[in-house]
C-alpha cells in the first residue's frame, strides 16, 4: 500500500517537473527571440538539446522527490539530498549538452550559482505555499472538532 501511494505521488512529482519544464523552455525561446531581435534560428540541435536537458533537470529534480515520504530523516537532510541529487543531474546534463563555455570558468560559476539559488527559491516558495495549506487544514480541523464537540 505504501509503495503505490510513493509511485503515484512520485508520478504526480514528475508531471508537476514536466510543466515547469514546458514552462522554462517557452520562456527561454521567448527571451531568446527578443534578445536576437525577433530572429529565431537554431544550429547544431540547440532546440532539441534545449528540450531533452529541460526535462533531463526536471527529472533530476522530481524522481528524488520520494524522499520526503520517508518519515525518519530531517526536512533540512532531505532538501539537502534533492538538491545535491538534482544540481549532480543538471551539471551532467549543462556539460553534455554545451551549456557550459568551455574557457570562461567564472561564467559557469555564476550559470551554477544562478541556478541553484532559482532551485531554492522554488523549494522555498513550495514550503511557503503548502505551510499555508497546513494552517489552513489544521484551523478547519480545529472548527469541525469544536462542532462535534457542542452536539
């Protein structure tokens, strides 16, 4: 029973990684046709390599996501893991696929540094939001247990 509530939460990870990655591709093609005046033109498979690494990160991030079913680790140890896990699978995938120049190591520094602080900012702002919704759930909880409790 608890592997099929894992697998269907981890399905629900990775469909939720596969719209963020739809989202970063259409956002990326839209500020590189502005930045190229309107012009969009490819070479070398930068439009497929764009769209098999997007989904090759959202994958690194999503599949890892089981973790945070497991009761007896840490919240902080298990961000800790995803996002090890995930930045491992995006260095791959930003080496493989020429994301990196190769002779400006401060420019890949700063493309990591960039991404990892986006990667936080996603994992902070999903805390936030469900942290919301477990007041939320906790405060109606509260309000039916004090009905049940006056009839």
């Amino acid at each position: 029973m608890f592997g099929v509530i894992i697998m269907n939460a981890l399905y629900h990870n990775i469909k939720k990684g596969m719209q963020y990655a739809v989202f970063i591709i259409v956002f990326n093609l839209i500020v590189y046709e502005m930045a190229n005046g309107g012009v969009f033109y490819t070479n070398n498979w930068s439009l497929l390599k764009l769209l098999l690494g997007t989904i090759g990160v959202s994958l690194g991030y999503s599949l890892p996501s089981f973790i945070y079913y497991i009761k007896r680790i840490p919240l902080i140890l298990k961000i800790i893991v995803q996002m090890l896990i995930g930045s491992f699978v995006f260095g791959l995938i930003a080496y493989y696929f020429g994301w990196f120049i190769k002779d400006n190591t401060v420019y890949n520094i700063i493309l990591i540094c960039f991404q990892l602080i986006l990667a936080l900012l996603y994992l902070f702002v999903g805390y936030i939001k469900n942290h919301k919704l477990v007041i939320e759930i906790n405060k109606r909880l509260r309000m039916r247990d004090k009905f049940k409790n006056k009839i």
